[in-house]
C-alpha cells in the first residue's frame, strides 16, 4: 500500500567504539525492509522509513539521540542497543508514551511494572547466565568460579551480568571469587589458575581479558557472553560464550531465513537475527495500527504500544507475543557456542535438552585427546634426547 512513510526511529551507536554493532542494526532492519518489499508481504500497511540516530552508546547522548528520532516524528523506536542507555530510557518521563523495541540491550533489571514502554525482542541476562551456569554445573567437577567483572557504571550491562550471575549462583551452590578489571589495568590472583573463569563485560573489554589470562598460560577454561567477531582471534580460541544465533545455527531453517534476509556478511557488521525480529514484529504492529485511524501522533504511539501489549505476532519461527513486564514469548534465539581456531563452532541447545549431553561428552573426549596427544609428544621429546645424548656419548 503506498502513502506517507511510517517513521520508526532507530537509536544506536553509529560511531565509537561499539559502531560495529550500532551498524549491523541498522543493517538488519535494511535488509529486512527490502526483503519484505521484495516478497511482497506489506500488505495493507503504508511503508515504512527508518529515522537513525547515533548515541555513540554513550548515557548522557540517549535522550537527546530520542527526542531528534520524536521530533522526525517517529511512531517507535528500536533501541537503544546498550543497557546503560536504555536504562537512562526506561525511567525518563519525557518517554512515558513511547513504544521502544530492544533488540539488543539484555539486562534484565531495564523490564518492570514501573518502566516506560519497553519492549523486548532478545533473551535477558538472567536466562543467559542461568544457561551458562547449567552448563558449567554438567561439565564441571568444582563448584568455585573466578568472576571478572569490568568495572563500569552501575547501570551498564557489565554490572547486570554481573548481578544475575551472583544471584544465579548462590541458587545453584557455586562459590564466587570476584575480581575487578578495566582495559590495561587487571590483578590477577594467584590462584586463577585452578578454577574456571566467568567473564562478565563486553566482548571488547572481554577480549583484552582474555589475552591477558592466556599470556600467563592459565589452564582454566573461559566462559564469557556474546559472539562478536572480536572473538575470533587466537587468543579467545577454546572460550565458551552464551550468544545470539548466528550464520551457522545447526538448525536449516535460520540457516536459510538468515540467509535469504541478510545474506552474507561483507561488512563485518553485527548482524542480528533479534533486530530482524523487531522489524518483523513492527511490521505487523503498524498494519494492525492502520485500521486504527488514530488522529493525532500522540494517540498512534498509545495505541501501537496496547497493540504491542496484548496482539500475536508470526515470527520467523513460531507466534511470539510479550508477557505483562513485556519480555518476548516465543522462539529464543540463544545458543551455547565454543570459539575455535577458524570460526565458532556448530550452535547447540540450551542445557535442558538432550543436545548438551552429546557434546558434553564430545568435549570431554576431546580433551582427553589433547591430553593424550600433549603426553604423547612429552615422551616422544624425551626418548629423541635420549638417543642424542646416547649418539653423543658413543
């Protein structure tokens, strides 16, 4: 149906340091838009125009990133991406009426009766740390963990992982040492070495960590959060991350709807199956708000978020629907993944399913190889001198 653009403002970090990811929202919106137009499945609605904004993922830049978006006259916005800017959102009485979609902010404490109109379209923090622990509870003897924090504000998502995980663990019996750090500054105990590590911050800070716990050469396996490319480096290969699905999914049909959507990654953007959702689930949203006939932009914003509230969407892979504090009912995109040397490796289930014992026992098969291969090699070395010393003597 053509006519006057629907505006859905986009608020994201389009510069600084988190640009990668800002980007690869706005691209996943993009490509969203131009494969629906190109399936011809808009329907009865007026088409959509996307109104970006950049707040550099900084809290003091969201407000103003939001009202430039309002101003456009944006019906909705998607974002903001980071937990410390959403938060600044979730409270601010000048967007008490204002519908926004998280596609990427995950800190579980931004969603409550008493916040503004957020919705969310990705999974929080506490069911990630909650999949992360039950893994490391199946694969895992011990039951101390080293926890790195990244020291940061109190609102950010760094400090709500960090809050669900020491919540998570005291229900499950784990004993946490905590451990705080920031980039180029990091003590880390002596004791490192024996227990597991937990990382909570963002890859790029995580990252850096990472490299720092692998040129002391400790032996303890690293579980971490998010599957950023920043990841795939040498020194990150063997880390466990609890991630939003990606290209490589096991199962064929996000396989194919990732593909047939967003093609391939050339960019090195940030890509995301959950911006994908939110457009999706807008989309719908506006079409439904069409037989509304609202007056005023006042008056569509109200009646988009009642929609939001209380409609069925179809997903990609199944209805999705928000609960009352407006989390996501439906398909959950997240996945358990190990980085390795040429990519992360295949997706797996949540622990729950059965999937998780076949790799727990793949994981504990290869590394009895690697113990074997690493004693076969000490022996070998060994026996090699042997005989040099005996042919020097002789």
């Amino acid at each position: 149906m053509s006519g006057t653009p629907v505006k859905i403002g986009v608020v994201a970090p389009l510069t600084g340091q988190r640009k990668r990811q800002g980007l690869g929202i706005v691209t996943s919106l993009e490509k969203y838009l131009t494969w629906e137009t190109g399936k011809a499945l808009t329907g009865q609605r007026r088409p959509v125009e996307l109104v970006i904004e950049d707040d550099r993922s900084e809290p003091s830049l969201v407000a103003d990133a939001v009202r430039r978006c309002l101003s456009a006259g944006a019906l909705a916005i998607v974002g903001p991406s980071d937990s410390a800017c959403a938060g600044v959102i979730a409270n601010h009485p000048d967007f008490a009426k204002v519908p926004f979609i998280l596609s990427f902010a995950t800190r579980t404490a931004l969603l409550g009766p008493h916040q503004n109109e957020l919705f969310r379209v990705t999974t929080p923090d506490f069911r990630r740390v909650m999949i992360l622990l039950r893994f490391i509870q199946q694969t895992v003897s011990g039951r101390d963990l080293t926890v790195f924090s990244l020291d940061d504000h109190p609102d950010s998502y760094a400090s709500g992982l960090l809050d669900d995980l020491t919540k998570a663990a005291a229900d499950l019996d784990f004993h946490l040492n905590h451990v705080t750090f920031s980039i180029g500054q990091v003590d880390i105990p002596m004791d490192t070495g024996r227990h597991p590590v937990v990382i909570c911050a963002p890859s790029h800070e995580s990252t850096w960590l990472i490299e720092q716990l692998r040129s002391r050469r400790l032996p303890s396996p690293i579980y971490s959060f998010g599957s950023n490319r920043n990841y795939l480096r040498h020194s990150a290969v063997g880390t466990t991350l609890v991630c939003d699905i990606k290209y490589d999914d096991y199962n064929p049909i996000v396989q194919q709807y990732l593909q047939e959507i967003l093609g391939k990654d050339d960019a090195g953007e940030e890509v995301s199956l959950s911006s994908v959702l939110a457009m999706h689930v807008i989309s719908q949203a506006v079409a439904a708000l069409e037989q509304s006939h609202m007056q005023t932009i006042a008056e569509s914003r109200a009646a988009l978020s009642k929609i939001l509230s209380v409609a069925e969407f179809q997903g990609p892979f199944g209805l999705v629907a928000f609960s009352k504090n407006r989390e996501m009912i439906g398909h959950e995109n997240i996945s358990l993944v190990t980085v390795r040397r040429r990519g992360f490796t295949v997706y797996f289930g949540a622990p729950e399913t059965l999937k998780v014992w076949g790799l727990h026992a793949r994981l504990k098969w290869q590394a009895r190889l690697w113990e074997a291969i690493i004693i076969v090699s000490t022996i070998g070395g060994a026996v090699g001198l042997l005989q040099l010393a005996v042919q020097a003597l002789g």
